[in-house]
C-alpha cells in the first residue's frame, strides 16, 4: 500500500504488454504484502522493496532484483532465465 515504487511498476512495468506475455507464458507471478505477510518478507531474505523474485522449477532463486525496475531490463533478465 506506502510503496510508491511498487505502485508505480504495477502501473508501467507489470502493465507491459511484453512483460504480460512473457509472466503469463512462462511463470507463476505472486504479489505479497510483506507487511502483512513478513514470513514469506523473511524466507526470499526481501530487504527493500520492491524485490522481484524468480524461482526455478526446484523453487531455487534464479533472479532477484530489489528496487524498481523498468519492463526492458526486467524482460531482458527474465527471458535468460527461460
């Protein structure tokens, strides 16, 4: 809810088309309030938001990135991760 970053990627970032296409084709995208669930906050080890996290098919993590991020260098990232 405070977080102006992650208000704003939810309205550029994660409103890309591209960046649509590529989470709906490829991966199962979760939003967590870390102030309301700081467990989870706590386990991905999330020391600033916004943090995006990408888990392998073994649930390691395969990419993280903590601050805002813009849909090119977010897509770039994600598709070497494919």
């Amino acid at each position: 809810e405070w977080c102006g970053a992650c208000r704003t990627m939810d309205e550029t970032t994660f409103a890309d088309a591209a960046v649509i296409d590529l989470l709906e084709a490829g991966y199962v995208f979760v939003k967590v309030d870390t102030d309301e669930h700081p467990n989870i906050g706590k386990h991905f080890r999330v020391v600033g938001l916004p943090t995006v996290v990408a888990l392998g098919q073994a649930g390691e993590i395969v990419y993280r990135h903590t601050g805002p991020i813009k849909a090119e260098p977010l897509l770039g990232a994600l598709q070497k991760k494919k």
